[in-house]
C-alpha cells in the first residue's frame, strides 16, 4: 500500500557556535552545538516503480548552487545508505527512483548529505506507510551520521552527544545568513583530529534568545571551536570572515566542521554587497538564506 510517489524538501543547517568537549572511545566527539535550519533546499522526488530496485539520480537545471560536482550516486550516499537501513530493518523491498535536485553546497558543513539521509528516512515513511515510531526513527538517524536526527527534529535545537542528543529551541528568527563556501575538500574527520583540546572558548548559551536583544548579545558571545583548524587548511576562509564582517555581519562563523564561513546579518545584506563578494570570490558559492519556521525535512506531496 501506501504511495506512488512523494517529494520531500531537505533544508540545509549552520552551527551557531560549536564547541568540542572531549574526545570519546569510539573516536568521535562531545560537542555542544545551537543548529538552525535555513530555507536552502534539496530537493528528493521518491517514484516507486514495479522493478529494477533502487536507483539515485541528481537533476540540476542550477549549476551555479550546488551543482552536482562531488554528488556520489552509489551505495555510499548517505540516501542510499539510509535505504539499505530502512529496508534491513522493516523486511521491505523498495523497487524506487529518487531524483535529488541538489542545491546544498556537498561537504560544506552545512548539512546537505545529512538533510537528504533524513528526507529519505520520511520519504520511505510516508511513501510505504511504515508503522515506525518517532523514536526508531531518530535512532536510524543517529546511525546514518551525527547530524541526520537534528533534521527529523524542531527548525532550531540544542545539540549534544555527537550531535545527536537533541534539545528544541525557540530562537529569535529575524535575520539573514550570508554563506561562503570555497570549493575545497575538507574531511570532517580531519578537521576534528586537527583540533587542540586544551583550547576550548565555549559556546553560547541560546535557548532562552526569544527577543533580539538576548539573541545578539548570545551571537556576539559564539565561537566554533573548530574554526581555527579550518583555517589553518584553507587560509581563504579568514579572508572570508573579514569580508563578512566588513558589510555588516554581527558575527561570523564556520560552520559544523567546514568549510562554509557565514555571517549573520540583522538587517538583509544589500545585492550590491553580495555582488562584490561573488565577484571576490569566483571559485567561492555565495548564497544568502533565512532561518526557516516549519518543522525541517517537510513532505510536500
Ligand atoms: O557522524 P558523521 O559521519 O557525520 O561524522 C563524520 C566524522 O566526523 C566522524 O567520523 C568523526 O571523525 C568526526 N566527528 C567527530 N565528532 C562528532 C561528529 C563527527 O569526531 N561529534
């Protein structure tokens, strides 16, 4: 039973600070992290067909967003992988076509391969009306990556754990985000392996920041304990941060693991201002977005 077909929009998410507590046996780390989800889409169209099994397709009339560079069409994509799960888990075959129209920067920080995995969990859901409960879904989630179960969850959250312990905040919503993302490879990995965990500057506190006022006095106080690494492999990102501050961000960061560099603006960045940095940084994707307001991964069809 269930659908022929549905479509789900996959939002991309920054890191308002993220500070790394300590490393743990399994290798990874205990980080504390605000995420926000922002109206940055991919989007994932799920046809079920009669055989065949499972094939992943990227269609994207837009290059000059995410472009499909770097967009892995096998078994290793995380949508794929979450697949694999659903079906290991719940016995089903899934005989399906998914088209990604991808336009979250690939392995930029900001989520997109996480957002997608998460689609994909609530695309299988509601496409083959699985019995699975909230819970078991957020534990598929936590397996596929430590980002993926933010994006089952509220538009704004606390994380902790690896990212994956997950507290709902109501945050002031009134800004813009204006992102940087230098076409370079950058390993989360690496970029965590590379951290010094002497040094640790916190991170800000946002769960009470309703009103503009505690939201900017928060903002002012968050840092991303993995910026300076970040750094350190790829010097542009500095530069990037000047600029953004130069036209008027309120803070500036990187955000998750890289290496997407952004600003928060409280009042929307000007076109002229966006232009001058798309024109300083031609080999850079430059892109402004919003926090959203809906819940994150959204079924529209
Ligand atoms: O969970 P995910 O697969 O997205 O993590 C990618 C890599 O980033 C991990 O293999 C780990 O090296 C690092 N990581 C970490 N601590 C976290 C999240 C990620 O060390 N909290």
């Amino acid at each position: 039973m269930g659908r022929v077909c549905c479509e789900v929009m996959a939002p991309a998410k920054i890191n308002l600070g993220l500070q790394v507590i300590g490393r743990r046996p399994d290798g990874y780390h205990d980080i504390l992290t605000t995420f926000v989800a922002i109206n940055l889409y991919d989007h994932l169209i799920f046809t079920r067909r009669i055989a065949g099994g499972v094939s992943l397709e990227a269609v994207n009339p837009d290059r000059d967003r995410g472009g499909t560079q770097g967009f892995p069409i096998g078994e290793d994509n995380l949508i794929m992988r979450a697949v694999r799960l659903v079906e290991r888990e719940t016995e089903l075959h899934a005989d399906l076509l998914i088209s990604v129209r991808k336009q979250i920067p690939i392995a930029a920080g900001l989520g997109g391969g996480s957002s997608d995995a998460a689609a994909t969990l609530l695309g299988l859901k509601h496409l083959y009306d699985l019995p699975v409960s909230e819970r078991k879904l957020a534990d598929w989630a936590g397996r596929l990556g430590s980002d993926v179960p933010f994006f089952l969850n509220s538009w704004a959250a606390e994380g902790r754990g690896r990212g994956e312990k997950l507290r709902p905040i109501r945050l002031f919503r009134d800004w813009w985000v204006l992102m940087v993302t230098p076409r370079i490879f950058l390993s989360a990995k690496d970029v965590y392996e590379g951290l010094d965990l002497t040094y640790g500057a916190g991170a800000a506190d946002f769960s009470g920041c309703r009103d503009r006022g505690s939201f900017l006095a928060a903002l002012r106080r968050a840092h991303n304990d993995l910026e300076s690494v970040v750094i350190r492999r790829i010097p542009e990102v500095q530069q990037w941060r000047d600029r953004l501050r130069k036209i008027g961000a309120e803070n500036v960061f990187v955000s998750g693991s890289g290496p997407t560099a952004f600003g928060v603006f409280l009042n929307r960045p000007t076109e002229g201002a966006v232009q001058l940095l798309r024109k300083a940084g031609m080999l850079s994707q430059v892109i402004m977005a919003r926090p959203v307001d809906t819940p994150t991964a959204l079924v529209v069809l």
